[in-house]
C-alpha cells in the first residue's frame, strides 16, 4: 500500500478516536451536572449515625450545592455557590474546613433547567406548594434542586448542638438540643432539596429547605417564614449516587423499622 495513504489512514484513525474521546468526556460532565451525590441514608442518621464519612474537601468535588449536617451533628450545613457553611448552635455562620467530616449530605453541581420569576409566598406551606406546582412541570418522580433568592419579612430558623458519644436518635437530639433563631427582614438565599415519594427514608421526601442571608451572618434549617417575594432558578436531577458509612455501628444497625413518621416529625 501507498506510503502515503497508510499515513492518511492513521491520521483519520487518530482523529476518530480523539473525536470519540472528546464525546465520552461531554457525556461524563453533561452526567457530573445532573447527579445527586449523598452521604449515608436518612434512615441511618434518624437512628444515630453521626460519624463522618466523607471529608467536606472531598464532598465539595462532587458539586456546589447543597445541604446536610456535620459529625457529631454539628449545626446545618448549607452549600452555596461551592463554598460549604456551618450554621452553628450559637447563631454564628461559619465556613468549614477541608479537613471537617460529614455523616448526611446531599450535593449536586448546580445546572439550571428553569426559571420562576415573580415568586411570592405568605409562608412555607404556601411556597412549598408552588414549587410543587412547578416541579409537576417536568416531573414528580425526578428529584430537584431549586435555589430561591428574595427577601423576607421573617424568618424562623434551627441548628443543633454537636453530640457526644453515645449518639441519641435524632427525635431526641430535636427535642433538649434543638436552637431555634427568628429573624426579621431578611435577605438571603434557599437551598431546597426535594426527593420522590419512592426514596423516602434513603431521604426526606418532599421539600428539605435551607437558608444563607446575604450577609453570611444568619442562616440554618428553615422551620418557617412570612411574606416572601423573589425568584428562583430549577435544577432537575435524574442520577443518583450515595456512600455509606463503614463503621460498626452503621453494619450492625437494625433498618427494619419504618422511620416515615419519625422522619416527618423533625423536619
């Protein structure tokens, strides 16, 4: 065969490939931009597995959204624009360090899918209810990340004071160690993570909402709020992906207990 055609062959060979290449790395990102990641399991947690799993450095690779609680249930987390805050138990915002472990998280590189403009809600019932409106658009049974910017009235928020060993079920840890803040006239952000119906107890189904006012000076699980008006931008999810602890605690914990109204209860 002709010199010349071989090499021809190969460089076509070479650019087939490149060309191959290049498509499974897209395909790679374009799934990278549409996967929960989560640590541990509701179900595990609710019955007390507050051991760090992950590394907050480690988890920020997996995304730059999100929420969840640190070892030792250590305040609420709320992962913002890729920078990971504690809401503590004294009120404070704080952002945590590499090195800090986490129990239950849930992350996911944010990608906009839709938009709601003119968003305006009395309380939390009624913009839960909105979004569920919203999320019927394109679908129930998918899971969703929906980052909400506006103003409120008030705000009721909580936090949690870090555990000691022997960790409690978090019924209990809700019920002595609970610290609840209201805040009026507030400017800030949610974080709202919604799960099916299907995946209740590897998460909360429905809505799970965090807050981060502008300032990073308030912030923690959303309880309740009045009068708010802003917008918000959809991120549906369709992959999901979790890491389980493996301690023993987590390998000998007995799941056989239906954990949905215990569940319901703290949230």
């Amino acid at each position: 065969m002709n010199k010349k055609i071989v090499f021809a062959l190969i460089v076509v060979g070479l650019l087939a490939v490149s060309a191959v290449s290049a498509q499974n790395s897209l395909l790679l990102n374009n799934n990278d931009d549409d996967s929960m990641y989560q640590v541990s399991l509701m179900q595990a947690f609710m019955h007390g597995e507050y051991n760090g799993v992950i590394t907050v450095g480690d988890f920020k690779s997996h995304g730059d959204i999100g929420l969840g609680t640190f070892e030792g249930v250590n305040g609420e987390m709320i992962v913002l624009d890729g920078v990971v805050y504690q809401a503590a138990a004294d009120g404070s915002i704080n952002v945590m360090p590499d090195n800090e472990t986490i129990p239950f998280a849930t992350i996911t590189k944010f990608d906009e899918d839709g938009k709601i403009t003119n968003l305006t809600a009395k309380n939390f019932d009624d913009l839960t209810g909105q979004l569920d409106k919203e999320i019927e658009k394109y679908g129930v049974n998918n899971m969703y990340v929906i980052k909400i910017k506006g103003d409120f009235s008030n705000i009721t928020v909580r936090s949690v004071e870090k555990q000691e060993k022997p960790y409690k079920e978090f019924t209990e840890v809700a019920k002595v160690d609970q610290k609840v803040f209201n805040h009026t006239d507030q400017t800030g952000t949610l974080v709202a993570v919604y799960f099916p119906e299907y995946m209740n107890e590897l998460n909360m189904h429905g809505w799970h909402l965090h807050f981060l006012s502008d300032d990073k000076a308030t912030g923690g699980h959303v309880l309740g709020f009045n009068n708010f008006s802003g917008s918000g931008q959809i991120d549906e999810i369709h992959e999901f992906n979790m890491i389980l602890p493996t301690d023993d605690t987590f390998v000998k914990m007995n799941f056989t207990e239906d954990m949905t109204n215990k569940i319901s209860s703290v949230e």
